[in-house]
C-alpha cells in the first residue's frame, strides 16, 4: 500500500486469486465462471462464440460475450478504484479496449486464418490458410494498436487510464501459477517434471541467455539500461510477458516494453511461418520421394 493507493502488484494479487478461488467452485461442483465466453475457430460467424460451460448454453455466444465484459468491467473497475484512477476514464477506455480486443481476437479464429492441419481445412472446407491459429488474433490487435497509437492520438489519450497491460499480465500469471499448483497436487510425477524443468530453465534463462542478451545490447549495440534489461528478459524468459514484467520492475518508459513486445510478436510470426513453410516442403519431398520409390519398384 501506498499513499495513492494499492501497488499494482498487491492488486493483481488479490484479483488473480479472487479468480482462482472462483474456480474452484467446480471442486463443489458449483460452476461459478463456466458463462465465460470462448472463441473457436469458425467459417460461420455465429457459430465463433459460446460460454465456456454447456450449464451456460442458454447464454448463447453473444450473451457469454456481453456476461463477460460486464464481469470483467466490474472486477476491473474495483481495482481502478484501489488504484485511485479516475473511474469514468477507466470505464470509458475498458470499453473501447475490450472490444477492439475482442474482435482482434474473433478476426483472428477466422479458419483462413487459424487452420493449421489438413484435417481441419477439410472440416471447413478450405484449400488455404495461413495457419496461424487462433493467436493470428494477437498479430491483427497489434496492428489496430499501432493505428490507435499513431494515427488516433486523442482517442489513445482517452484510452490510457486501461491500458495497463503489467497489471493484466500479472493477475493472468497469479491464475497461471494456482493452475499449476493444482496440477501438480493431482500429479506428483508432472509435478516433479516441472520442477526439474523449471530449475533447468532458471540456468538457462537466466544465468545464460539473459546475460548474454544484456551484454550484447549494451557492449555491441550501445542500448541503455532501460531497453538492454526488457530486452534480454524478452528473448531469454519468455517473450512480451516477461518483457513487460521487466519494464515494470525497472520503471521503464511506457514505450520500452511495447516496443519490445512488438519485437518479440513479429519475430514469432515470422519464425512460425517460416518453420511452418519448411515443415511443409519437407512433408512434400518426403512423400514426393516415397511415390517415386514405390514407382520405380
């Protein structure tokens, strides 16, 4: 606590286990978020949302999507008002976040866009994606971000009491963290997994590549301390995530892990689509190869 609020870290706390503890009402079997809504991927528009539950199914899509801001937004605003941000501002500009982001989001599941097996493209229909799956969403919210950003100042300004994308990530990595530990009490060989996995990545990540990645920005290419740190914790841990993290503990410039984040999203997209083009013209020299084989036979 401070002298103009709740810290943003004590708040996603408290809001992320709120969630979590919410969710366990099904140990009671007791659904108490199954009217949340979820996306699939779809050629029929009507057919792209639902609730979560099939206790909520009466909700329909639309209905799960409206439940969902409405809750959101009062859960929200709650913490706004912890925060001791201007309400009706943060009210305004969750609105307007919500649903460009959620539309980002439906855009995204689009089967042109999300399919990424022969069998599903046969499910729908379709003789081409770009098999990008349904984080495509996250590439097209990135762009209307940019436009937002740089072509609609006033409406950025408006927006910007919500836009708190390090106290978003971290009640999502509070949830995260619950999960997991119930996982891993149901099982106790995953999680003794994870707990091998996780200290082999901490010398990895942290004591390896984040190092290296720190002393290149800041030897080879002169970068300050303010963008070398979220740009190591970006490439080495794990991606926009720990780059915003990063800029938050250091008290970095807005613009710092946005950049980043921008960086790390279009090189994933990249990537993606490369491996996924190699994938493919390795699949099709194999089979080319074995139907020259079995004629030449």
């Amino acid at each position: 606590m401070n002298g103009k609020g709740i810290s943003e870290d004590w708040l996603s706390l408290v809001l992320g286990l709120l969630i979590f503890f919410l969710s366990l009402g099904l140990v009671a079997n007791v659904d108490l978020l199954g009217w949340v809504v979820k996306t699939d991927v779809w050629m029929d528009i009507t057919k792209a949302l639902s609730p979560v539950s099939k206790a909520y199914g009466n909700l329909g899509g639309v209905g799960a999507l409206i439940a969902t801001y409405i809750g959101l937004l009062a859960l929200l605003t709650v913490g706004a008002a912890m925060l001791r941000v201007n309400i009706g501002r943060f009210i305004t500009g969750f609105t307007i976040v919500f649903w460009i982001t959620y539309l980002c989001w439906i855009a995204g599941s689009y089967a042109h866009m999300a399919v990424n097996t022969p069998a599903d493209m046969q499910k729908f229909g379709i003789n081409w994606s770009l098999q990008l799956t349904s984080e495509g969403g996250f590439v097209i919210a990135l762009i209307a971000g940019l436009i937002v950003g740089n072509f609609m100042p006033g409406l950025a300004r408006w927006m910007h009491e919500a836009i708190r994308p390090e106290l978003y990530i971290k009640i999502a990595i509070v949830i995260l963290g619950g999960f997991l530990g119930i996982v891993s009490a149901e099982k106790l060989s995953l999680a003794t997994s994870l707990m091998f996995l996780g200290l082999a990545s901490i010398i990895v990540a942290y004591l390896i590549f984040w190092a290296v990645v720190y002393y290149l920005a800041r030897v080879w290419f002169g970068f300050s301390r303010e963008w070398a740190a979220p740009l190591a914790s970006g490439i080495s841990i794990c991606g926009v995530s720990a780059a915003i993290a990063t800029g938050a503990a250091i008290r970095a410039r807005p613009v710092v892990p946005v950049m980043v984040s921008s960086l790390v999203v279009i090189f994933a997209v990249v990537e993606l689509l490369c491996c996924r083009s190699s994938l493919v013209n390795s699949c099709t020299t194999s089979r080319s190869s074995l139907a020259h084989g079995w004629r030449s036979r």
